[in-house]
C-alpha cells in the first residue's frame, strides 16, 4: 500500500516539475510542495465598490440619511464593502453596504457600483 502511495505522489510532483533530479537535494523542495498543498486555501478577497455619484459619497454612522457623516468618498474611489443591510430607501434602493474606509459606516447602494458580490450582514 505505502508503495502504491508513494508512487501516485511522485507521479503528482512530476507533473508539477518538482523532479528534476535525484537522491536528497530533490527531495526537499517535493515536501515543501506537499506541505504548501495541504494548507487551507486563501480566503476569498473582500468585495469591492466604486463611488458613481457626482458630487461624492458620504458615509454615515447608519443606513439613513439622517445619521451623522462620517467621511465624504470622492467620485471614482473604490472602497472595501464588508457586508449589506436594509436601510433608508434612496431612490428606490433600500440596500446600504457596510464600508471600512476612514471611519467604518454606511453608504447607499444606490451610488456604488459593486465589482463582486456582497453578503447580508449577519
């Protein structure tokens, strides 16, 4: 059995390229491919957004207009969404995105292009 996995393994790193040669020299980048294999992937990058209003975007402390302003996004920045709610309806768009940037707050979705999906906030 062992022989059996011993072979599938070598024929694996073949195809990668990572033997090239023989005895212990080889042998040492082959376990580190093995190890780096076995780790869990990377975790997915954060969605992000671009600002489309014209005159910026302000982010508020929550999902209405009438919470305090935090920090103005200029036109054109794109920012890090961390999560969506449901808030204060803008023009017909009840989602706001949770952003980072500056002060953590709120934006309307209503004027961010979203480049990848965002999840509801839990």
């Amino acid at each position: 059995m062992r022989k059996v996995v011993a072979a599938g393994a070598v024929a694996a790193l073949a195809g990668t390229g990572m033997l090239l040669g023989s005895g212990a020299a080889s042998a040492a980048p082959a376990t580190a491919t093995v190890a780096a294999a076995r780790q869990a992937p990377a975790p997915a990058a954060q969605p992000t957004g671009k600002v489309v209003a014209n005159g910026g975007l302000w982010v508020r402390q929550d999902a209405t207009t009438a919470s305090k302003r935090l920090n103005l996004l200029p036109k054109g920045t794109v920012t890090a969404l961390e999560c969506k709610k449901n808030g204060q309806n803008v023009d017909g768009n009840r989602i706001w995105y949770k952003v980072g940037a500056g002060k953590p707050g709120w934006v309307a979705a209503r004027y961010v292009q979203n480049l990848a999906p965002v999840a509801y906030c839990k």
